[in-house]
C-alpha cells in the first residue's frame, strides 16, 4: 500500500553469482544488485509495469513484472511455509530461524516462497506447568508476551527479513488460541500493534475459543471479529495480510473478502489424523473436489484456503515426525488441485529436510506459474464420470490449465474434450 515498506526478493534460479537489474523500479525503491532485494516505499498508488533482469556466467534472463500499489495486498495467493504441520505446540524461535534458512538453502525462495509463519503457540499459555511457556500472558500495558521459547520477536522478524523473507504470525478472536494460549480477545488493538512493532507481515486469525464470545451463530456473530481486526490492521503502517481461519463456517467464501480477508480457510483441518490426511484430502465431508461454486468467489485479494500442503515429514501427532501418509499420486494430485484452484501455496512439512520428491514438487515452475497466474481466476471441475474429472482454470494470456484426475484405486484413461474446456480447432498442447 502507498506508505508501507516493501520488500521483495526476486526469485531466480540458476548458478550464482548473479546480478540483479530492474527497469522502469518505482520511486521510492531500490533494488540490491546482488541480492536481488528490492526495498524501500512506493507513496503514489499505481501499476508500475518493470522488467527483471538477472545476470550469470551463462547469460541473462528477464521478465516483465506488474508491482502493483494500492488498497488491496495479496494479489496472488500466498507462497510460504507454517509450523502447525510439523512443530505444533513445540514451535521456538530456533526452529523458526532453522526455517527461514532452509527456505533459502533449498532454492525454495528463487521459486517464490516468501512466507515464513508461526502458527500457534508462541504466546504465554496461562496455566502451564511447563516454564518454557507459562508466565504473564500481558506485560502492565496490557501489552501481548511472547513464551520462553521466543526471547525476541523483533530480533526473529529482523532475521527473517533479512534473508528476503516474509514472517507471519498466529492468534485468536478469543481468550485463548486453539491449542490454550493467549488470544486478542478485548486486546485487539493491542495486539496489532505489538505485531506491527514486532515487524510481522501475516497475520493468520483463528476462531477457536471465540465460540464462546459469539452470542449466536448468525452471520452478523460471524463476521464481527473479523471485520473488528481488519479495520485495526489496515490502519498500521506496514502491510499485514490477513488469513482468516474459522473452517468455512456461514460460507466464508461469500463473504470473505468483505470483512477484508485476504484468503480463508474454507473447512476444517485436513491433516489433523496423521493416518487420514488422504482420506480428509478427497474424500471426507470437506473434499476440495466437492463442487461448491467456491471458484466463484476467490481472486485477486482473497483466496479460497483449502489448508496447507501435506507433504514431506509431518507431525504423526505422537511426538516425532513420519513422511507423509501421501502416495505419490496423491501428492501430484494436492499440489495440482491447489494450483488449479488459485489456493495458497503454504507448505507445512519439516523444511529442514526436504527430500528430492518433495522438493520437486514444491518448486515446479510450470505449477507454481499456474497458482499463481495474475487474473487470479480459481479454476472448476467441466465434467466428471465415475472416478474420472477434468478441471480448467482459464489464464490471463488466453490459455487454458488443464487437470485431469482420476479418483478411482485402479489405473484409468481420461480424456479432455474440447468441449468440456470450452475450445474448438486445432491448439497447442503442453
Ligand atoms: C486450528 C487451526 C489449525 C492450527 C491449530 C493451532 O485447529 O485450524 O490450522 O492453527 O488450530 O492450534
């Protein structure tokens, strides 16, 4: 937004070193040669068309790219990674800043991951018997403590950020968070501007204990913390997008962006029974293949959010970590469903140890360009026999991204017709 700090990394891959130019760059910005950090403030809103350019030993690549300013953040669904999946209510400030790293030492930021984000626990938890997070959930401002296990949120921010990177942050509308620690209830002001302070740039608001705050449940009850927290962080000076999580409660997607989400969960938790992610993934009561309409309401700004990506080492609830429950297919089949869709790309394994398979599928360009495509137009099933779907997300340049999925347990050939993708005569394919 005009005012706020910007930051951004220009994702490149390829042999390093390599020298960064941008052409046409904004007033008010300036880029790193070397890093290929942009920093610095836009204060005139506008579309400022600029091309990339990135040198090595073997030459130079370059890209238009649209930096857009203005009213609306998150105009492509969000790239990143969350610690819920993997670390839940063990999270620290280490594995936070162990994360960042290998955000960078895997090569995922040069494919545009950006987000590094704490989910819960990271606040005191009132009542605990263990000392790495009991103590006062409030300083005598009234002012929000981090645990034991964060000493300082703005040296961790300060961090994150120096890699290129983007931290988010996790709280409730209620007294308490999901997992029993401090939430905003009453304190919201506050809190955002501890978050600001800190130097946090997401903001991810969970619903938990705020069921015993909501008087009813219509949708006025609904939408109020939300609309409450969105008018508070709209007036801080940095950008902090917003990720509702309430679990597609009065269907979130209608209403959404309204209340100034910048995307929403839109069900419950899909890997909350280690053993049954892929059952929660395509075919419990909140399958994303379920034909919703809900394509008809995400875009630019807000995004429909299935919830993260399963993949790679995840908590198996009983304190370690297993490779996700996933078969291969599987895998394919989240990743591509998420990109087809216009969905979050929010990776929540263990980042620090990143097999090649799973690497692979977080940084297959051809994808992430079909996620992210800036029409920001989510993508819908067109037919579907039996176990046998084709899904089509139209891009900005004309084309069309084409899915064809097969839900069945035994091999099968499907078959995109023309006419179920809305084309006629002859076309290219990829
Ligand atoms: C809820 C959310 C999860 C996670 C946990 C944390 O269950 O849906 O994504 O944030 O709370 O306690």
């Amino acid at each position: 937004r005009p005012g706020s700090p910007f930051m951004f990394k220009i994702p490149s891959t390829g042999e390093r070193p390599m020298r960064y130019e941008v052409l046409d760059l904004p007033s008010g910005l300036v880029c790193n040669e070397n890093t290929g950090y942009i920093t610095g403030v836009i204060n005139e809103a506008g579309t400022y068309k600029t091309t990339f350019k990135v040198t090595n030993s073997s030459g130079t690549a370059e890209r238009e790219f649209r930096i857009v300013c203005g009213d609306q953040l998150a105009l492509t669904p969000h790239m990143g990674w969350n610690s819920w999946y993997v670390w839940e209510n063990h999270v620290t400030d280490s594995i936070m800043r162990a994360a960042a790293d290998a955000m960078v030492s895997s090569g995922m930021i040069d494919h545009g991951y950006m987000y590094v984000n704490i989910d819960d626990c990271w606040a005191v938890k009132p009542g605990a018997s263990d000392p790495a997070l009991a103590g006062e959930p409030r300083d005598a401002n009234g002012m929000v403590n981090s645990n034991n296990r964060f000493p300082d949120m703005r040296s961790l921010t300060d961090y994150i950020h120096s890699l290129g990177l983007k931290a988010g942050i996790y709280t409730s509308p209620g007294p308490l968070t999901c997992a029993g620690h401090t939430g905003a209830y009453q304190h919201e002001e506050q809190d955002i501007k501890r978050f600001a302070e800190w130097g946090f740039d997401f903001l991810k608001y969970d619903w938990c204990s705020y069921g015993n705050i909501a008087e009813t449940d219509s949708l006025s009850e609904l939408q109020k913390p939300y609309i409450l927290i969105s008018e508070i962080l709209k007036s801080q000076n940095r950008d902090i997008v917003l990720n509702l999580c309430q679990y597609g409660m009065g269907d979130v997607w209608k209403w959404g962006k309204s209340v100034g989400g910048n995307s929403w969960r839109t069900a419950g938790d899909l890997g909350l029974k280690f053993e049954e992610i892929g059952k929660a993934l395509f075919r419990d009561g909140f399958d994303v293949f379920t034909d919703n309409g809900l394509h008809n309401y995400g875009g630019p700004g807000a995004w429909n959010d299935p919830d993260y990506l399963l993949i790679g080492y995840l908590s198996n609830w009983k304190g370690s970590t297993s490779p996700t429950p996933l078969t291969p297919d599987e895998q394919y089949t989240q990743i591509s469903l998420w990109s087809l869709q216009s969905a979050p790309l929010i990776f929540s394994g263990d980042i620090t140890r990143l097999d090649d398979f799973t690497l692979s599928l977080l940084t297959n360009d051809e994808i992430i360009e079909v996620d992210q495509d800036p029409l920001g137009k989510p993508g819908f099933r067109v037919s579907k026999k039996d176990d046998l779907e084709v899904w089509k997300k139209n891009m900005e340049d004309g084309s069309i991204a084409a899915g064809l999925f097969n839900r069945g347990d035994t091999k099968a050939r499907v078959t995109a017709l023309w006419s179920d993708l809305g084309i006629s005569g002859k076309q290219n394919v990829r």
